[in-house]
C-alpha cells in the first residue's frame, strides 16, 4: 500500500507535487520527490487505521487472503490501542505499560483477555469482540491456508469494521482528551527527531476508512462496499504511480 504525500517545498513554490510512498512500519518518512526534492514528513495515522486500509486495497487487487489477515492485524492493533489509553486513565505509568506489555506482546490471546477485562472494569459492559465462528473463519485462512471468497471477505470486513467503530465510539465518549494527549505525544517525540536531523516538521494524515483524527461528529459507521467504490478512483492513481 502507498500513502499519498505532497512535496513540502513545492508547495512553497506553488507546484502541485502529488506522490505515493510506500507504506512503512516507522511514522517517520524520508522521501524525494518527483522534481527532486528531499522531505521528511511525520505520518500521523494510528497502525490499526493502516492496517484496515491496506485490507481495503488488497480486496481492489483480489487478494482476499491478504485483506483477512490485514483486518485481523488492525483489530488486534486497536485493542492494544485501547489497552493503551484505559490504562493511562488508570495512571499506569508509560514506564510501568510498556514492561508489562512484554508479558503478553508476543500472545494475542492474552491481549485480548487484557481488552476484554480493562474495557468491563470501565464500561460495566462486555466489549464487542468476534464470535468463535468469526474466530474460527479467521484462523483458517491465517493458519491453515483457506482461500477466502469476495463474499465471504466483504462480510468479515464489515464485522471488523463494526467492531472498529464500537470500541473507538466508546472510548471517543469517555476518553476523548486522553487519545488527543496520545496523539500529540506521539507528535512531540517525532518533532524532536526533526530537531535533531536539522528538518522543518511537516505531517501528514491519510483520509482513511477509518481515522482517529476525524472529528468525532463526523465519526460514524462505514460501508465497506460504498468505500471500496471510492478508493477504486485513488488506488487507480497510486497504480499509475508504481
């Protein structure tokens, strides 16, 4: 999957600059553009967020068994990203997560008894997590090689983007200050890896299927087939640009 960057410097210079860069693991991006220009951009999309949209784009290209897989990663993805923000809430300091996560960072069961339980002792509620037909549809086709079809594809995908909405329109509810204070550590620390390769900062944030960023009265549900047909129009764009 490629991310969509505009050259800071040709912006200056009032040249429209539009190129795609493949998608990396940091959020830092070094990149020259297409008139020569060398940038450096801090990409602000949460992994969960990129991971969902590289699904959308392997499901355009016909890879099914790739788009599952993505989808199952971003969900994993946004329950450590609620792990994450429940126990800030509870004063866990980052120190104190960050050695306790290596009990489990290598075992997603265990991740998601930690979601499960955090999000019951905050909400007094279950959280909404796949179903053991869903789980079992999941590991087939991760573990044991099952070629998903279209259909098949199209309804996990939902599920997972139900799933998705579900989660984050609840923490948004309660725990809004508390993401937007994730976000702009995250930020602060990237800026200071600017400051120490002598760069001007510049971000950018990919409009994607989903987007923490958005403003939450416009964070509602998404069709999966309805976005499908809009990113067809971007994804023949990156295509043209490979």
């Amino acid at each position: 999957m490629k991310i969509k960057f505009p050259c800071s410097k040709c912006f200056i210079e009032r040249i429209e600059t539009i190129d795609f860069i493949q998608v990396q693991d940091g959020s830092l991006y070094f990149y020259t553009c297409s008139q020569g220009h060398k940038n450096v951009y801090f990409e602000k999309n949460e992994k969960f967020e990129l991971l969902m949209e590289s699904a959308v784009y392997a499901i355009l290209d016909g890879y099914y068994r790739e788009a599952v897989s993505s989808m199952s990663a971003s969900l994993e993805r946004l329950q450590e990203f609620a792990i994450k923000v429940l126990c800030k809430e509870s004063e866990v300091s980052d120190e104190l997560f960050k050695t306790s996560w290596k009990e489990v960072s290598q075992q997603s069961e265990r991740q998601l008894g930690a979601f499960i339980f955090l999000y019951t002792q905050k909400y007094k509620s279950i959280p909404d997590t796949l179903n053991s037909n869903e789980r079992n549809f999941r590991n087939d086709i991760i573990h044991k090689g099952k070629f998903p079809t279209y259909e098949e594809t199209i309804k996990y995908g939902q599920r997972i983007l139900d799933i998705t909405f579900n989660i984050l329109s609840k923490l948004r509810s309660t725990s809004e200050q508390t993401i937007r204070n994730f976000a702009d550590q995250k930020q602060e620390e990237m800026f200071r890896k600017f400051e120490e390769i002598n760069e001007d900062p510049f971000t950018v944030l990919s409009p994607n299927i989903i987007n923490l960023h958005y403003h939450i009265s416009s964070f509602e549900k998404t069709n999966l087939v309805e976005y499908l047909e809009l990113a067809k129009i971007e994804h023949n764009k990156k295509s043209t640009n490979a």
